[in-house]
C-alpha cells in the first residue's frame, strides 16, 4: 500500500541566532589592538625619561615588557576560565576597564616604578582576544562561526595595522599623547559594551570554575610530549621566539642607531603590518599552491635569516624599509608552519593544539624582551656605526638558522619513515 501527501511535510524550525553582538566585539578587539599599537613606538622612549644612559634604558624597557608578558601568561588562562563560569560581558569589560586604567597609569606617570604598575593592571586585565573568540563563537551558528573568526582576526590585524602609525604621528607630537588617546579609546568602548552590548553565555551553558584549567605551563608540557611532532615545536619556538626579540628591540634599536624617533618607527611598524597583510590575506593561497607548504616554510625561513642579518648591518634608515619589503616570503612562514603541525594533529584535538601554541608565543614575550633588551643594553654606548650593535638581529639570524636545520633533519627523516613503511 503507498501512501502518497497531499502537502510536503514540514521541516524542522530554524534554531534562532544566539543572542549578542559581533559588531561590537570586532570593535573591542580593534580597539585592543590600536591602543597596544598605539604605545609601541612610544613606550621605549618613554622609558628615557625616567632613567639615566641608554643602557639603563633598554633594560629598564625589557623588564617592562616581560613583566606585562609574565601577567598575561598568568592572567589570560585565568580570564577565560573566569568567562566561563559568569559570562563574557563581565569579563570584557574588566579587561578594557584595566587596559584604560593601564594607558591612564602610564599617561600620568611621574617614575619608572608608576610605569610599572600600568604594566601589571594591563597584563592582569589583557584578556580581550581570547574572551572576544568565545564571544563570537557563542552567537555563531555552526555555519558562519567560521566566518565570525576570521572578521575577528581581520579585527585584530587592522588595529595592530593602524596602531603603530598613529602612535608614531601622536608620539611625534608629545609622547604622553598616545596613552590618553588610547585611554579614551578604552573608556569609549567600556561605555558602549555596559549600556548596549547583551551577555552571549546563557546559565545553561555555563561552567564551574576549576583550577587544573588555569595552569598556564600544563598546555606547553603536554605539547613537549607529542615526540611524533616535536621537530616542528622545536621550529615553531626557534621562530617565534626569534620574532619576539625583534618586536622587543626594534625601536630602540632604530632610535640608537639611527636617531628614529616615534613617527619613523610608526611608518616602518606599518609597512611591517602592511606587508604581513598582503601576504597572509592575499598571496598565501597561491603560495602554498605554487610552493607546497613545506618549500613556502623553508624559503620563508631563510628569507627571514637573511633579512635578521641585513636588520643588524643596515648603516642607513632608508635600508630598513627596503629589507621590510624584500621579506615578503617571511610572512608566510608562519602561516605554512602552523599548517604542517596541524595536518600532524588529530581533528579532535585541533583546539587544544592551537591553545597550547599561543603558550609558547606568551613564554616568548616574557623571556625574549628581557634577554634581548639586555644585549641592547650592553652594546647601546657603541658607535652608530659599529656592527656589534646588531647583535640582537644576529642572535635572531641564528636562531632562524637553526630553525631551518632542524626542520630539514625533521622532514628528512619523516621521509625515511615513511619510506621504511612503504616497503615493510
């Protein structure tokens, strides 16, 4: 017997959209990132004010830098937890209460040890990445949650585009400028998330909090266990850790040796965001389909040593801006990189990999501005002129070496694995 409908059968209701706001977590995160753009350029030369020779700045600059690295790495696990547990409205608007007051602590300060407390309140409360990804991922729908991540990331690149260059031109103007515009930025952003911006974290959803999830060295052990990829971890902290010292040292260096001030590191911070933005949004694809990832990883790599070296001889400004542009490969480094040990990684454990990578770059803002801060320092008295002031750039260069070598020695063997497999 068939049984035949006179109208089709309904179908299943759409679940509505979670309730919440994209709009303004593209905003928070942009306005994140310009406000921590804004105070590169500047902060190093802040810090001259307070202390005496140039030796004492550097250091002084370097202890500042890894201690707002040391309460990120501590705090952000810790925040997101927290968001977690009683939402992610309070926790956003904690962290951009923090960074205002962080910009204001540093606008205001009359000592080196004021500038420190704004480091501290900025690192406990920098938090606003991590919670802005729950954030987006709490209102997606399954189908576009993807495509909220990456309006987040284009976010994220924007503000740290932007940053640099309008920190320069402010910081060219009066140097404590930059920290009130950025305090305000906050301020402005705190004001609309209060009044406007609904909870995304319903009760049901929500989590207790528990302390094992808080421990921020337990993701980077766990990942010092995976022997199958530990060649590629290995890599990945040589160049991530390289790319730490260089952002640390930049702008001191430049302003020692060639009198740079705010705006021409800000112009020369913005080709660098530029330049990384064509490649990774633009060319990445076609790289990868040209090269392949592993060649487009190596080639990046050593176009990266190369440019560290050419950092460390410049004996002109202008060369600067030249190398920025001629390292274009570098850029797509990363990107290939994190694609490799990813494909190594089971699809289940995709998020925990990329939690426990972000680990290794919070251990490289802590330790790596420290250390290269203090060879800036022990060079900073030496002639414009002389090479030894490039050590950091040299030191950059090795370690990008050594990263090269050892993703050889790991493809070469994977190979021989494989090969042994083959034919058993």
């Amino acid at each position: 017997m068939t049984i035949t409908h006179d109208a089709p059968l309904p179908s299943a209701p759409t679940p509505p959209a979670p309730a919440g706001n994209l709009n303004f977590i593209l905003v928070c995160v942009f306005i994140d990132m310009l406000g921590i753009g804004l105070v590169v350029p500047v902060l190093p030369i802040l810090v001259g004010e307070f202390v005496h020779g140039r030796a004492g700045q550097a250091w002084w600059y370097g202890a500042l830098s890894s201690t707002f690295g040391l309460m990120q790495f501590i705090f952000m696990p810790m925040l997101g937890a927290l968001s977690d547990r009683i939402g992610r409205r309070p926790v956003l608007l904690y962290s951009m209460s923090g960074m205002c007051l962080n910009f204001l602590a540093t606008a205001w300060a009359p000592n080196l040890a004021c500038l420190f407390i704004g480091r501290v309140v900025g690192g406990m409360s920098s938090a606003s990445m991590s919670v802005a990804s729950a954030y987006a991922s709490d209102i997606s729908t399954p189908d576009n949650r993807a495509k909220s991540f990456g309006k987040v990331g284009a976010a994220f690149g924007l503000g740290f585009i932007c940053g640099p260059m309008l920190g320069g031109l402010l910081g060219s103007v009066n140097l404590h400028l930059p920290f009130y515009v950025a305090a305000a930025l906050s301020a402005g952003n705190f004001i609309y998330g209060y009044l406007v911006v609904p909870e995304s974290l319903p009760q049901a959803r929500r989590q207790s909090f528990k302390l094992a999830k808080v421990n921020p060295l337990a993701a980077i052990v766990k990942l010092a266990r995976r022997t199958d990829i530990r060649g590629l971890i290995i890599v990945y902290s040589l160049v991530t850790f390289a790319q730490m010292m260089l952002h640390s040292t930049w702008v001191l260096y430049t302003h020692f040796r060639f009198g740079w001030s705010p705006r021409e590191n800000g112009i020369a911070l913005f080709c660098v965001g530029l330049a990384a933005a064509v490649v990774q949004a633009g060319l990445l694809g076609v790289l990868i389909r040209r090269l392949g990832e592993v060649r487009l990883m190596l080639l990046g790599l050593g176009s990266g040593c190369i440019t560290y070296m050419l950092y460390g001889l410049a004996t002109e400004g202008w060369m600067m801006y030249v190398f920025i542009l001629c390292n274009l490969l570098a850029f797509a480094a990363g990107p290939a990189l994190q694609g490799i040990i990813s494909k190594a990684t089971p699809a289940q454990e995709q998020g925990e990999l990329m939690g426990s990578l972000q680990s290794i770059s919070s251990l490289g803002i802590i330790v790596m501005p420290l250390l290269g801060n203090t060879i800036v320092a022990k060079v900073s008295d030496l002639p414009a002129r002389d090479w030894r002031i490039g050590t950091t750039f040299f030191a950059c260069a090795a370690m990008q070496a050594l990263a090269i070598l050892v993703a050889r020695r790991y493809f070469h063997l994977t190979r021989l694995r494989q090969q042994a497999q083959m034919q058993a």
